[in-house]
C-alpha cells in the first residue's frame, strides 16, 4: 500500500479510490473445527473385518448392553451439529467474532483518516497552496502513518489468530477430556468423529450418540457457569 499511496499524493496523478477491500481480518469457519478430537485415524475401517453378531443391531449404544467378544464397540459424535449446539462453542465463537469486529473498527477507521489526509494533501499540492518544502514534510509524515497503519494490521490479525487458537484448544480439551469420562461407563473400543465432508462416509444413525454428548455437555457447562 506504500506505493498506492506514493501515488496518490503525487502532483502528477490523481487520488485513485482505496482498492483495499474492508474485509475482515480472518475467515471465521468451524467446519473442521474439533476434527483433532476424535481423529483417531482410519482404524474404524478394521470393524470391517468383524462380522457383526446376527440380527439388527441395537438401537442407540447407551440404551444397549455394550458388546462383548471379539466384536469392536463403535460410535460417533456428530461434530457439524456439535459445533452448531454445544453451548461453550457459541460463546467462545461470540467473544472471537467481538475481537475481530472492534479491531477491524478501528483499523478501517483510522485507514479513512490516512485516505482523507492524502486527499487534502493531493487538493493543496493541485491548487498550490502548499510549498515545495512542506509537501516533502507533509508527505513523510502521511508515509510514517502508512507504516504504523501496516504495522497495526499485522499485529491484530495475529492476535486474532491467537485467540482462534486458544479457543480451538479449549474445545478440543473440553470435548475429550468429557468422552474421556463419559467412556469410563460405556466402555466404547472407538468413539469416532462424523462430519460432512469428513473421511467417514458413510454411518450408521443408531450408532450416532451425539445427542447424549450434547445434552452432558450443554449440562455441564451450565454447571461450571455457577
């Protein structure tokens, strides 16, 4: 942007509109959010060569005795509506897109400040009411505020990059270490993570225990909030 700017306050061009687009300093996306969780690889694919005991399966795993034998216990968390349910996730994902607006404020704030001071500028240096010597003066400076501009955006772009990252380990910490504890009962060989687009393609609804998950988790939450 240096040298967009160099441009526009130079006699011999005209102040061209920002071609900056006032976007937001990250693209929030929660889509693969979590997929740390559960990942435990593509083992799930060895339950392929177990053959399930005859007759239907069960229905949903925590209303069932768990199986017992060689077979593999399987389940899955349904990490798409865990994302769109979990209470901690939504506050947490308030607070980041917060972050983000108030400093993304600011930054275009004092970005239409810079561009209103280079038009006044470019107005005197086109109309001659300014000195060759103050026009050199007046130019350093609108480059020395050009700089911090830059240098502000790289700092809160990286901030909020930080905050995504704590926030993603918080969720992924908060998430395993319940299965962790919600498996001491179930006793599950594998408690997979499902979502859209994921490496699992297709699943088994009655295998699906998001719901139980959700609604701890939702509990617990509104428990530690006390």
């Amino acid at each position: 942007m240096e040298e967009e700017l160099n441009e526009q306050i130079t006699p011999a061009n005209p102040i061209q509109e920002p071609r900056e687009h006032k976007s937001p300093f990250f693209v929030f996306n929660f889509n693969t959010l979590l997929g740390l969780i559960l990942l435990i690889g593509l083992i799930i694919l060895y339950v392929l060569h177990f053959a399930a005991p005859s007759g239907d399966q069960q229905g949903p795993p925590l209303k069932v005795s768990i199986p017992s034998g060689k077979n593999l216990s399987v389940v899955f968390v349904n990490i798409d509506s865990l994302n769109a349910n979990y209470e901690y996730i939504k506050v947490l994902r308030r607070d980041l897109e917060s972050t983000g607006k108030r400093l993304q404020t600011e930054v275009l704030r004092e970005q239409a400040t810079l561009e209103k001071e280079a038009n006044d500028f470019q107005q005197k240096i086109n109309s001659n009411a300014i000195s060759e010597e103050k026009a050199k003066q007046v130019y350093e400076q609108l480059m020395q505020k050009q700089q911090v501009l830059m240098q502000k955006k790289e700092k809160y772009t990286q901030q909020v990059a930080e905050q995504e990252m704590d926030m993603n380990l918080k969720l992924v910490d908060s998430v395993t270490t319940f299965l962790k504890r919600f498996n001491r009962q179930y006793q599950f060989d594998y408690i997979m993570g499902y979502k859209t687009g994921g490496e699992i393609l297709v699943s088994n609804d009655t295998l699906d225990i998001t719901a139980s998950v959700l609604d701890a988790l939702n509990k617990e939450y509104q428990q530690r909030k006390k």
